[in-house]
C-alpha cells in the first residue's frame, strides 16, 4: 500500500544562468546556507523555496508560458495544486533571494531587471502582510511561468515524524540583469 503524500507541498527552485564565453563551468546555480538557528535541517545549502501559502491556491494572476494543466501533467496533481506550486516557487525565490519572475502584464517579452525597487513588497510577503497575486496585480505583472521548468519531486521519508512535506522542485533560468541576493 502506498503511503499518502504529506499535506504540506512545498516549491523550491533551483536557480540556473549560463557563464560566459570560455568559462570552465557552463552554467552556475545558486544556493542559499540554512540559519544555523532553524528548527528544521539548520544549517544546510538549500536551493530558494518553501511551503504554499494558502493564498498561492486560487491565486487570480496574470500568467505567461505553460497553463496549470500542462504543470499539473509534469507534477502529477491537479490543476490546482500545481498552479499553486509554480506560484510558491516564483515567490519564494522572490522573498529570500530577491529573483522575480515577472514581467509587465501587457507585454510577456518584458523582465523585471531590478526587483529591488520591490524592496517593501518583498517585505510585505515574508511578513505575509501581502500575497503574492496581490502583488503581481497591484504591480501590473505576470508570472512567467516560461522561465520555469519542472525538476523533481521529493518526499520527507516516513522515519522523519515531526516535519513531513513533499516538496516539488523546478529550475528557473535566471534572465540576464537579475542578482539574487540571498
């Protein structure tokens, strides 16, 4: 018998950019070192990301590249959830490392360069004064959802009985002009 997921999903994205011409690496990721003070894995290189908010659920956003179907097909949930998850992932990389995948809501070829004139509202949505759709929207953005691809699904093994999620993984391609800042 199959044990049922956790109810807790959870998004982190692994943050992805090409190198320059005649670098030895092709490409670098970013990673982020856990506070040594945090209950849970303390200490540890993580790729951006955490748990879906209630408010990523329903989340009326303006969206640009694959629709919740297609996500939904790669992650194997519904519709919903997945939506969900690609909206947890693009704003959690957003609150800890300052990366926002978006773009003007009249105009997908158009990249937020510099999210640090956000510096507020990123504050505003790790405090959770603030949603992530309502941001977007007051903002006149879309998610890009076309910069995100679907990676890996991992879940808290059974043996861990305080702290169990099941955690959807995604690379994001970091465009050129962002820095993440975490």
């Amino acid at each position: 018998m199959t044990e049922p997921l956790p109810a807790r999903p959870a998004a982190t994205v692994m943050l992805i950019r090409g190198t320059p011409a005649g670098s030895a690496d092709p490409l670098e990721v970013f990673l982020m070192r856990r506070h040594s003070a945090m209950e849970f894995v303390a200490g540890v290189m993580v790729f951006p990301g955490g748990g879906v908010d209630d408010r990523d659920r329903g989340a009326d956003i303006a969206w640009h590249g694959p629709d919740r179907h297609w996500w939904a097909q790669r992650f194997g949930v519904d519709p919903e959830l997945a939506a969900a998850l690609v909206c947890a992932a693009a704003r959690e990389t957003f609150e800890e490392c300052g990366v926002l995948f978006a773009g003007a809501a009249d105009d997908p070829d158009l990249l937020v360069d510099d999210a640090s004139v956000y510096r507020e509202q990123r504050a505003a949505l790790e405090n959770k004064s603030l949603s992530f759709g309502e941001f977007l929207h007051t903002e006149k953005l879309m998610l890009r959802a076309d910069l995100l691809r679907p990676w890996a699904n991992w879940v808290t093994p059974t043996a861990e009985r305080t702290r169990r999620d099941a955690t959807y993984s995604v690379v994001g391609a970091l465009p050129a002009g962002p820095r993440a800042d975490g």
